[in-house]
C-alpha cells in the first residue's frame, strides 16, 4: 500500500510516493561524488534515460534543481536577449514557460488556447509566418494544470521545416508515454525525476541534439550565468569525463534513486510500464463516469498518469479535495488557475499504485455527499 509519513494515499499530480527500494537509497550513508565509481555510476544512470528520451544523437544531463531549472536553462542557453522565442501558452506550465522567456527579455509570441483545451499547430503556422525572425518554438508536452497533452509531433513537424529550435518541457509525462525525442525534431527536452521517472524531487534530467548545440554556441550571450548554461554541463562532462563530469558537487543520492527508478522500469520493460499506466487510468476513467464525477478530457486526449474529474455542479473541488484528505486520507488535487474550482486531479504517475489505489480513490470520491 502506497503510504506517505502522514499514512495517507499520495496522489497529487507531482511528486510520486516512489517504490521502497527507490526511498531507501535517499536513507544511505553520504558517498564521494567523484571518481571512477560515482563517475560509472552516473554515465550508467545517463546512458539509462536516453531510451526513456527516444534517443540515441543527443547529450543528456542531470542538472540539479527542479524541473524549472531545465526548462531555464534550456531556453536561457539557446536564445539570446531581444530573440524571438513563440511560446504555447495554455496552462499554468506554459505560462512559466513564457515568464522564463520573458527574464531572458526575449520577445515572446505567445500562441495560446484556452485552459483545457490542446494548443493548435495551426496556429503555430499562423505565427512563423507573422514571424519569420523568430529563433525557437516553446511547448509543454502534458500541461499538468489542465491534464491536456499538447500535439507536440505537429507542432515539432513546423518547427523543423522552419528550421526553428524546438524546446519541449516533458516533466510530467517522460517515462509514462512512447517519447521520440529524434524522430519527433526536439532539440531541448526536459524533465524531472519527481514525477513519471519514479524518483524524487532534486533532478533536471536535459536533454540536448547536435542542433541545440549549433544554435548555444551560436549565442554570444553569456547573460545566463554559468550553473544553469548547458556549455558548462559540456565542459565538465568533456574535460573531467573520468572523474566529475558535472560542474558541482553533484546530489549522489538522488542520482541513486533515480538510478534505482530507471533499473525498475527497465526491467519492467517501458512499454509493459506505459501500457500498464494507460490500462490503470482507462480503470479511473471508467469509476469516475460510474459514480457520476467524469472525467474532464475526452478519451481521445487522455494521458495515462494524470485524470481530473469535473466536480460536481455548485461544489468547488477544494471541498472534494478536503473531504478525501480528511476522511479517507488520500492527497489528490484541485485544478488551477480558471479551473481552479472546477476539476480536481488525481496523479497516478508512480509505478507503485495498482488496481487497488485506483479503486479505493473511486470507492472515497463516490462516498461524498456534496455541499
Ligand atoms: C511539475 C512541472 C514543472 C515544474 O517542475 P518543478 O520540478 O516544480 O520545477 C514544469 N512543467 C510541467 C509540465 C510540470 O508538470
């Protein structure tokens, strides 16, 4: 049973309850960062995450920090001051997305749709053609907030026949879906290994194609410091290969439990894990339109990790959430921003949940009596 410290069932959108053996490595005597066997272990935990990326041609990195810290230092380091960057905006991550733009003082071309509904490629189209000047294209692959999956395959298909950087933020989805970053055109792509990777909080896992390449050494600004600019990652993995590869002292037990993660989807096998998420979120899918509470998203843009409900009429989804905090100990989530009170959301990202989680959070929800 999935238990947290407060013995209640975690199934907020982000951060997972991790398996036991992914835990128990954060709980190990502190190890030397370097040498050859810290040094092994962490090309290996690299080496693990490139099938989980989709592939083979781009250099990947664990920088330290949240999630945030990729997509800021993916943007910051390929696009210089006064650039144009079109930015998908419809949800919460896209906005983020747009404010980090925005503290580089890049110019943003926001392309929005509303809340909850996908971004239109269309309308990226739209805006390459008012903007032929602009340098990247910025979206988020599921948009957490709304629990909407972004068409990011079309929108990368413009980006390449525009010759356009194509920057994807997939925190909440690498590892619980098939993920093509080469096929797909994605240059910078990132992620953080709270949520589908299994892990816990404290990695940015980046990853970054020849093409990303060209266009950070191109950029003569070096405004964006040096942690978060990916030619420092590159300098240290190159020149201190064999014994740092990495710029700081790097945080070894969370590359520990990424690593024990990443062994335990491995020998799942990903497709047997993607295909196990997406079977357990058809079961949600299905008590939520038993017990009257449906899900928000049809069924042709569900994801297989997050499912938010419409609260029932009158009722703001902070009191659902309350109720099964309360009553039955389960952490779910409400919406945010214009939906704040109008769906709740249940995270089912971590490969420890199973058939009886899903049942038990349907068995809570249909338990409650409104007002
Ligand atoms: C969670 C999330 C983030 C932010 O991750 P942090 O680790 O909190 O910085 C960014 N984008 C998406 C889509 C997310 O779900």
């Amino acid at each position: 049973m999935t238990i947290s410290d407060d013995n209640s069932l975690l199934m907020i959108p982000g951060p997972i309850q991790p398996e036991k053996q992914v835990l128990a490595e954060m709980g190990k005597p502190v190890r030397v960062h370097y040498g050859p066997e810290f040094t092994q272990i962490y090309k290996e935990t690299i080496a693990m995450l490139k099938p989980v990326f989709g592939t083979q041609q781009a250099d990947v990195f664990l920088l330290v920090g949240p999630g945030t810290a990729g997509n800021d230092a993916a943007i910051g380091s390929a696009l210089s001051s006064g650039e144009k960057i079109i930015v998908g905006v419809n949800g919460f991550f896209g906005e983020r997305l747009k404010l980090i733009a925005e503290n580089y003082n890049l110019q943003v071309i926001t392309v929005a749709s509303a809340w909850g509904t996908p971004l239109d490629p269309q309308s990226f189209a739209d805006a390459i053609r008012s903007h032929p000047d602009a340098k990247a294209i910025a979206v988020v692959h599921l948009e957490t907030s709304t629990t909407i999956l972004n068409p990011i395959v079309e929108i990368g298909q413009l980006a390449k026949q525009h010759g356009l950087l194509y920057i994807v933020d997939a925190v909440s989805s690498l590892g619980s879906m098939a993920f093509d970053m080469d096929g797909w055109g994605i240059d910078l792509c990132v992620s953080a290994t709270q949520k589908c990777l299994g892990a816990l909080p404290g990695l940015a896992p980046i990853a970054v194609s020849p093409y990303a390449w060209e266009v950070i050494d191109r950029n003569p600004n070096k405004g964006h410091g040096f942690l978060l600019n990916l030619q420092t990652w590159r300098y240290y993995t190159n020149e201190w290969s064999d014994w740092h590869p990495f710029p700081i002292t790097m945080t070894a037990h969370t590359v520990m439990a990424l690593r024990a993660a990443l062994i335990s989807l491995q020998t799942e096998g990903i497709e047997n894990r993607q295909e196990r998420y997406r079977r357990l979120a058809l079961r949600l899918r299905e008590g939520l339109r038993r017990i009257g509470l449906p899900p928000f998203t049809p069924d042709d843009l569900m994801t297989p990790v997050i499912t938010a409900g419409c609260a029932p009429q009158g009722v703001p989804a902070g009191k659902l959430v309350a109720y099964l905090s309360e009553e039955h100990h389960i952490k779910i989530s409400t919406g945010l921003g214009p939906l704040r009170d109008t769906i709740f959301r249940i995270g089912h990202m971590s490969p420890i949940l199973t058939e009886t989680e899903i049942d038990w959070v349907i068995h809570a929800l249909s338990k409650f009596q409104g007002v």
